[in-house]
C-alpha cells in the first residue's frame, strides 16, 4: 500500500506591511474596531508588479529545498489560488512550473476560496495512493490586494497577500501517513462571499460577514468533530490545532467550543489577516520555523471560504 507523506512545508510575504492606521488614514474606522472585532494588526501587501505566482515560487523553492527533493521529480503541481495571476488562463500552476523550470508536468489550479489548500492536499493524496503521481508541489498562494474592494470598510481590512507550499510524497512507512483529508462543499451560500467578475464588470470581493461568520464558527467546530471521530481522535493526539486564519473572534469561538489547550491552538491572523488559501500553509511555515512543529508531530487543519467549501485534515508532519 502507498500512503502519502507531509514531507515539507515553506512560505513567503511580501516586505510591505499594512497596518491599521493606513486604513484609518483613508476611510472611517479605527484601530479599536479593526482590532475588536477581528483581532487583525497587520497584512502584508504584494510590490507593484509582484503577481500571485511569485509567491507562490518562492515558497514553492522553500519547500522543495527543505524536501531536499530534486525538482525533476516533482510530477504534479496544483495551486489553489482566487487571485491568480490571469483570470481564465494560463493557470498559475502552470506559471509557477514553467518559472521553476518544471515544464513537462502536469499543473493545474483548484479554486476553493479559503480551504483551497486544504483541497489540494486531498488530490494530492488521492493522486499519490492511486499511484498516478509520487512527488505533488501543493501551493496556496494569493494577491487579495488585487481583488479587495478598498471603499468596502466592511471587508477590505480583513485580506493579506503571501503564500504556502508544501511538498506531498509517497511512502510506504504507514506511521508517516497523511490520516485524512475531508473536504465539501455547499453552492446554496454562493453569495455570502463572491467577485462578481467579468458579465457584471467588477473582480472585486463583496461578503455577507455577519452570515459568514455564523456559518464559518459552526462549520469550522463540526467539521473537526466529524474527522476526529471518524478516525478515533481526542484532543490530546493533537499536537498543533491549525485553522483557517479568517479572524480571531472565529477562531477563539472555534477553538473554545472544540476545547483545544492554548498551546495547541495556532495564531498568525494578527500579522497577516486573512491570505485565504495561503493562511493555512504560511501558519504551519510558521510553526515549522519557529520550532513548535517537529517531524513525527500531529496537525489538524480546519478550513472554511468562499463557495461555500469548508475541509479538515489530520497530518502526521513528515518534514525534518
Ligand atoms: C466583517 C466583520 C468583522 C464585521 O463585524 P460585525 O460585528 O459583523 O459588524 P457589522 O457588519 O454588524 O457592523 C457593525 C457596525 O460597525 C460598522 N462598521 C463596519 N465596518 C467598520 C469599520 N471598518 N470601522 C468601523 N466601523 C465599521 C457598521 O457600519 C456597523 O455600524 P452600525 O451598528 O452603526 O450599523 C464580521 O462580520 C466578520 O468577521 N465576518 C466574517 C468575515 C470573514 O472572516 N470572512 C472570511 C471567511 S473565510
């Protein structure tokens, strides 16, 4: 039996911060409101001219270099992205490969808002445990400053820019196993978060936050019930609890009803807002990086967005 293994994890921002006082310096808000009710400090915003796909190649060379896997093996590539860097085509997976210089692999891009690189992690899996594929480049990557509406007041405080990349293997080692990955989706709520696009002549983001956010809180705490207790998980098999990073006031009520420790629970929205697909790969980079995730480790993602899709995964980290 082939499994697919977690096997390393990179990110990237962009050098330019946005604080809230930019926002208070150009519409009626403040830094007490911002902070209140989304627990947001800071995002980070893309240069001018730096597309969706730079990113996500630097932290797709992130992740391979930390893979140590040398990128001719790399034999699918999927980008979640809603901001990519054309609107229909090429896909930014393909852009991505061809600047990596991967130019005879198949690449494609999922878009599932915010839980995009959760559903890329499950075709990975399944590519990878059917035997089609050995080595998946899985990216989340995103430029929401090229699509939020910044006269919004209601929303355009809420986005970043930034990128995730992860490299999923196969092995045979069932103990470095992905344990599962559980994705939906349900069109009914299409309109609580939506770009309108190119018949209706804006690409900006426009949201029902109020309904969101009931919907996002009770999603996101059922979905991890479901997959733990379909898998026989409690609370303290769990090393990391690593959301969706959409706001504070979500996660706290999340992680509260789920009752996960403070030391499990994973916090990057202050200083990055929401990167919707990116979120969940630049928190897990986070981790890695500053030492609270370490191979062997247990993580359970949770992720909620536009669509609406919602997706949960359970992940032994293979990454040394
Ligand atoms: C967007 C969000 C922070 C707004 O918070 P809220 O408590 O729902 O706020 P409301 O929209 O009800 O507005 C409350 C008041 O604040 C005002 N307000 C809205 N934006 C404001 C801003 N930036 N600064 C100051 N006041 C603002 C509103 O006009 C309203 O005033 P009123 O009571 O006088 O009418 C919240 O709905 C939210 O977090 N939703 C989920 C968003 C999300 O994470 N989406 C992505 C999911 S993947």
């Amino acid at each position: 039996m082939v499994y697919a293994s977690f096997r390393s994890i990179g990110a990237y921002v962009p050098s330019q911060i946005r604080d809230n006082e930019w926002f208070i310096q150009r519409m009626d808000t403040s830094d007490e409101w911002i902070t209140k009710r989304t627990g947001i400090k800071q995002r980070r915003i893309a240069a001018e001219g730096e597309m969706c796909s730079d990113m996500g190649v630097e932290a797709a060379k992130l992740a391979m270099s930390r893979a140590k896997i040398n990128p001719k093996d790399i034999d699918l590539i999927v980008c979640a992205t809603i901001s990519p860097d054309f609107l229909c085509m090429p896909s930014t997976a393909c852009i991505i490969g061809n600047k990596l210089g991967l130019n005879d692999v198949m690449a494609f891009d999922i878009s599932a808002a915010c839980t995009g690189f959760v559903y890329a992690l499950s075709v990975a899996k399944a590519f990878i445990e059917s035997g089609m594929k050995k080595n998946v480049l899985i990216i989340g990557a995103e430029k929401l400053s090229s699509i939020v509406d910044y006269s919004d007041r209601t929303t355009c405080m809420l986005f970043g820019d930034g990128a995730g990349a992860a490299i999923i293997s196969a092995t045979i080692n069932k103990d470095e196993a992905i344990v599962d990955v559980s994705c939906s989706a349900d069109g009914a709520y299409g309109d609580f978060l939506l770009t309108p696009g190119v018949e209706r002549e804006t690409h900006f983001m426009q949201m029902k936050g109020n309904e969101t956010f009931k919907v996002a809180v009770k999603t996101l705490t059922s979905d991890v019930q479901k997959i733990m207790a379909k898998n026989g998980y409690v609370n303290s098999d769990i090393d990391l609890f690593i959301p969706h990073q959409a706001n504070y006031r979500i996660i706290k009520a999340v992680g509260d009803a789920l009752e996960f420790e403070d030391s499990q629970k994973v916090l990057t929205v202050e200083k990055y807002g929401n990167t919707s697909s990116a979120s969940i790969p630049m928190a897990i980079n986070e981790c890695y990086e500053d030492g609270r995730l370490k191979k062997g480790m247990t993580i359970l993602l949770d992720a909620f967005g536009g669509g609406l899709t919602w997706g949960s995964a359970i992940v032994k980290f293979s990454g040394e």
